[in-house]
C-alpha cells in the first residue's frame, strides 16, 4: 500500500511517502512559513523525488487536529481534495497521537500536548499500544496534572511546547515525569502514514477537524445567541 501522509495541524509541516511498509521519503521543516504556500511545492518535490506518481497512491493519511485552526485546515482540506480527485481514502490521524506515537517504545504512558494558550493545553494519555488510557481534552495544564499525579506509571511528556511548561510538569509529577531531548517533541509524519495505512477511513465527508474547542468566534457568535 502506497500512503501519502501529511501534517499542517501545528508549527511543524511534514509530508510523507511510504510504500508497502517502508518509508521512502519523508520532509520536515520547523520554521515560521505559511504552510498554504509551502504545501502543495512539498508535496510535488517528495513525489518526484521518491518516483511516485498520483495515480500510484492507495490513500492519504492527515493530521486532522487538534493545533491551529487555519494548519488544521489547510492539510484537511489539501488531503480530501486530492484523495477525492484521485478517488481513493483519506483518514485522519489525531494531531496527539502523532506525537506520542514517538514514544511507542517507551515502558510506561505517553502525553502529548500542545499549548492552547491561558493555561490550557490539548492533550490525552496513550499507553504503548497507542491506546487511549485518558480521552483527548482541552483542559487547564495545572488540573490536567493533578490527574496524572494518581497514575501507576512513569509519563513520557511530548510536545513542541515543552518549554514553557517543563517547570510545572516536573514540580507536579517529580521523578514520574520523563522529558526527553528535543528530537522526540515534533511528530514524524512517517509515523502518521504508517498509522493510516491500518486504519479505517470514515469516507471524505466523515473527515472533519478534530478541534477539541470551538474556534473562539463561533463560540462568541453561539454565545450571543443564547442571549436572544
């Protein structure tokens, strides 16, 4: 099975192509540029590097959120528009779970999490079977610790927004929490393609962003409503 996989849901864009199992071609950059124009030019260089032509791909996999509404959306909407023009699947891979699936290996339980800004994070808790052990959520980072404090395990702590909270995490959680070096932060989109290649797709339409919260728009404009 041929997969194209791709992920514009945060900072991070990265595309990938693997081929019955093996990685082929994988691009990854970490830079501030707008992922509407650096996308589809990403895309057309790794299919030409990895002599893949369109017409050869079985399915496309994609980060589908949570993360940035706009990134979200721009990878959602690349991925269905080819997978409909190519009439093949697309599934969406959670943004979390393509972070943690850096820490497969790791003996003990996986968080993911990005900052979203006040306080809260997105974030969940996996096992090493990519199992959720705790449902994704939008929640404050000093309450989502306090439920972590009762677990059995060490935690493997992932995110590109370590940074700004690894004080909090290791003053909570002590010698249970374990951050690793900067490399295993930002999801390999390798990883997405592989997870993507076993799952089930939803149909085009069934694909939608997984935001966690509503965009603070809609959430001022239903808000208003009530108001009426």
């Amino acid at each position: 099975m041929n997969v194209l996989a791709i992920d514009t849901s945060n900072y991070v864009m990265g595309i990938a192509v693997i081929k019955d199992g093996v990685v082929t071609g994988e691009f990854v950059t970490n830079i501030k540029k707008n992922h509407s124009l650096r996308l589809m030019p990403a895309i057309e260089q790794l299919m030409s590097e990895t002599a893949t032509k369109p017409e050869e791909l079985d399915r496309i996999a994609v980060a589908h959120g949570p993360g940035s509404y706009t990134g979200v959306r721009i990878g959602l909407t690349t991925a269905k528009t080819m997978a409909w023009s190519l009439n093949i699947p697309a599934v969406g891979i959670s943004s979390l779970e393509a972070v943690a699936r850096q820490g497969e290996l790791f003996d003990g339980y996986v968080c993911p999490f990005f900052d979203a800004r006040r306080g809260l994070v997105y974030t969940g808790l996996y096992d090493g079977n990519m199992e959720l052990v705790k449902d994704e959520v939008n929640i404050l980072m000093e309450d989502w610790l306090e439920q972590l404090k009762g677990m059995d395990k060490s935690i493997l702590f992932l995110s590109q927004d370590i940074q700004g909270f690894k004080e909090m995490i290791i003053e909570a959680l002590g010698e249970q929490a374990v951050i690793p070096s900067a490399a295993f932060h930002y999801a390999r989109p390798s990883l997405i393609a592989l997870a993507g290649a076993e799952k089930e797709s939803d149909g085009i339409h069934g694909l939608v962003p997984n935001y966690l919260r509503l965009p603070e728009a809609e959430a001022k404009w239903l808000a208003e409503q009530e108001t009426k």
